[in-house]
C-alpha cells in the first residue's frame, strides 16, 4: 500500500507549542469578543493551556501517530485536533481567518456603495452583522430593516451590491447553498423543535452561563443530541443581541462538533417575508422556503 505524502518533520517543528497555543488562545478572545458559546470558548483555553504546558512538540506527535494521536490529549477533542492539525499542516487556521474578518467587519462593510462609517457601525451595533454574507442574509430577512436610516429602496441597493460583490443573480432571493458539511435544513428545524419543547418541559439539565447571569443562577437548557452519526449541542442564545432583541427564548443556536464536521447555525422566527412566522435557519433562508414548500402535504412544523 502507498503511503500518503504528509509533510516533512522539519515543516512540522516550525509550527511550535507556543505558537499553537497562542492561535488557541486568540480564537477563544475572539469568539468572546462576539459572544460565541461559552463552553466553545473554554473548550480553546483549555486545549492552549494543554499545548502550552507540553513538553513534547505537538507536532512530533501528529507526525508519528496522526490526528488520533491529537484527539486522545486530555482536553483535546475532534474538533480541536482538527484544528490543531491544520495549523501543523498549512501554518494557518481558517477559523481564526475568519474571526479575525468579524473583528474588522465594520471596514469591510464601508467597501459597499452607499455604507458609510456611520451606517456601517448602526448595523454593526443593531445586528452583530460583520461579514459581508451576513449582511446579505439580513437584507432578505427583515432584520436589515431594523437599522435606523434603512428604507426598502436603499435596502435595494445594498442587495444589488452584495450580488454583485458575491456573485450571485441580483433578482433572485438569498440562497445559502448546502455543502457536504452542511445538515439539511429539516434536520436543523426538527432539532430545534424538539430542543424548544424539551426546554419548555423543563426536561434538560440548566447551565449557569457566565455571561448576561449576575445571579449565577442555572437557567439554560443544554441539549446534546445525535443524528445520523452527526453530534449536535443545542442551546438559547445567551448573546448580547439576544438580549438586546429580547429573543433568548426565540433565537436558538446548533452547534455541530464531531470526527467529521464542524459548524454553528442559528434558527430563528423570521419577521417578514414568504416565510413570516415560520422557524429558518438564519444564512440557509432559500433552502427552508424548499423545505417549507415540500411540505406543504404534510403537517406544518409548529412555531
């Protein structure tokens, strides 16, 4: 059997503890820097701290027994192997590319015509918007309406900037494409449906989140479930928007941490639109009017 290339020792040992570590590390700011899940933040503190601490490279250990060798670190589970592997391979981690875009969401959105900097910080203040597909999913949502200053039309025009910046068709609503990674929509809707009933049954253990919590009282439900070998937690937003919007209790967010993804989605009760009133997945807005439209046969999914 011909064995995979993998890279070299040497490019292995250039990405050292340290530097694992601090890439660990400033994932976990930032994630609460924009009121990420708790326990996803120090789950990242603790694999920096762990890595920190070593005193065997990390990477002599992904070299001579591979990912699985990562994942059996205490404190190290599927998720963060993977990320820890990325970084040894490429020097890079796309999630923390991509945390860094949020941080500096607000410029990006002044790049769009007609968004100044003041706009730019009212939606970014309003909504917790920082990318530019954020952006879009909350232009064909309803939420973009609630910034101050925002009419129909210059809500028009920013959706024909952002079709032509993403690259899609200017007339045609939002459509998040699924992606081999991605859970269909159905199966998103049904675990919110029965994390929201259980939650109301008061038949899930309460966490005490730290945040937006002065009492320290246990008052989220946590729900960890499992379908189609895809492990899932489900928990209310404890976010400052949330809060903000008073939709603890509306807003729900699915995170998704096994060998073979990764992925966070939020479902929410959309506000206007075909879809008012019906459960979405924020982002993935044209796959649910699908879901919604085939079952149109069958019994609707409660809100």
């Amino acid at each position: 059997m011909v064995s995979q290339a993998r890279p070299t020792t040497t490019q292995f040992q250039t990405v050292t503890n340290r530097a694992v570590a601090a890439a660990l590390s400033e994932v976990a700011r930032l994630l609460q820097r924009q009121s990420d899940n708790p326990f996803r933040i120090a789950a990242y503190r603790r694999a920096a701290s762990q890595v920190q601490r070593m005193s065997r490279p990390v990477g002599e250990i992904y070299e001579e027994s591979g990912i699985e060798a990562l994942r059996d670190l205490p404190g190290i589970g599927g998720s963060l192997a993977r990320s820890i592997a990325e970084l040894l391979d490429t020097g890079k981690l796309q999630l923390l590319d991509r945390l860094r875009e949020r941080a500096q969401g607000e410029p990006l959105l002044c790049t769009l015509p007609g968004v100044g900097a003041e706009l730019a910080q009212r939606i970014r203040t309003k909504l917790g918007v920082a990318t530019l597909e954020e952006l879009e999913a909350a232009a064909y949502d309803g939420r973009l309406r609630r910034v101050p200053g925002l009419g129909a039309k210059r809500i028009g025009a920013i959706r024909e900037s952002l079709a032509a910046r993403l690259q899609r068709m200017p007339d045609k609503s939002f459509r998040a494409a699924a992606t081999p990674d991605q859970p269909p929509v159905g199966e998103l809707l049904e675990l919110d449906r029965e994390y929201r009933q259980l939650a109301e049954a008061r038949r899930l253990p309460q966490a005490a989140p730290r945040r937006f919590n002065p009492t320290g009282a246990a008052w989220l439900p946590v729900w960890h479930a499992e379908r189609g070998g895809r492990r899932y937690t489900v928990l209310y937003s404890n976010t400052a928007r949330a809060h903000e919007a008073e939709a603890i209790h509306n807003w729900v967010v699915i995170y998704r941490d096994d060998q073979a993804g990764a992925g966070q989605w939020t479902v929410i009760t959309a506000e206007l639109g075909p879809l008012h009133g019906r459960r979405i997945v924020r982002g993935r807005e044209g796959e649910c009017r699908d879901y919604y439209r085939d079952k149109t046969a069958q019994r609707e999914l409660p809100l």
